[in-house]
C-alpha cells in the first residue's frame, strides 16, 4: 500500500502564494512518477503538474509560468509551489503516484485525500 497525505492548502488573496505538500510513505519509490491534480466543483479532475524519474517536470498550460513542482526524494515528499494564484485556481487538490518512473502523464492508482485551495 502507498499513503499520500497532502498539506498546505487554504484560503488566500488573488495574486497570493501557497505551498502544497504530499507525504508519501509505505511501499513505493520517490523516483516513481508523481504528479498533483486538481477538480474545482462541477468539472473533471484535471493534472496540473508531473515529474518523472529524472525529475523532469510538466505542467498543463493553465498554471505553466506560475507553478513548480518539486521533490525531497529523502524525505518522500512532493511539493507544489504556487505563485500569482487566481480565482480560477480553486480547487481540490490531489497528490499522486504510480508504479512507474516514465510516461507520467496519466493512468495513475495512488491518491490522497486531497487538500482545499481557496482563491478569492
């Protein structure tokens, strides 16, 4: 079993910064894919970030520019820095992974339970 538990959501300002962190832990590897997602209410569940075994990142093109992914790989922690947030930021963000180091752009099995990012 793999467990993702994110931190650091909340409510702020347009224009303002939060950091998100995902804790991962149990059987999986921290050079394994791993990407963050998110759905705001009424739409579908949405990648805005991935990196892969290389550490190599991509982002969708909504939030490329203003957010950047990162990880500890000694601490299993994932990281998403988020500047010149906007309204259109809010959402539900979730951490993920998957048994694989390349081709991270979808068909992921582990998630957390989410964090809530409130831009207003």
């Amino acid at each position: 079993h793999v467990q993702l538990v994110e931190s650091g959501g909340g409510s702020v300002q347009a224009g303002g910064s939060l950091k998100l962190s995902c804790h991962a832990s149990g059987y999986t590897r921290s050079t394994y894919c791993m990407g963050w997602f998110r759905q705001a209410p009424g739409k579908e569940r949405e990648a805005i970030a991935t990196i892969d075994g290389d550490a190599t990142a991509n982002y969708a093109d909504s939030v490329k520019g203003r957010f950047t992914i990162s990880k500890d790989n000694a601490k299993t922690t994932l990281y998403l820095q988020m500047d010149s947030l906007k309204p259109e930021d809010t959402a539900m963000y979730y951490c993920a992974t998957k048994v694989q180091y390349y081709s991270c752009d979808s068909s992921y099995n582990y998630w957390g339970r989410g964090t809530q990012v409130t831009v207003s």
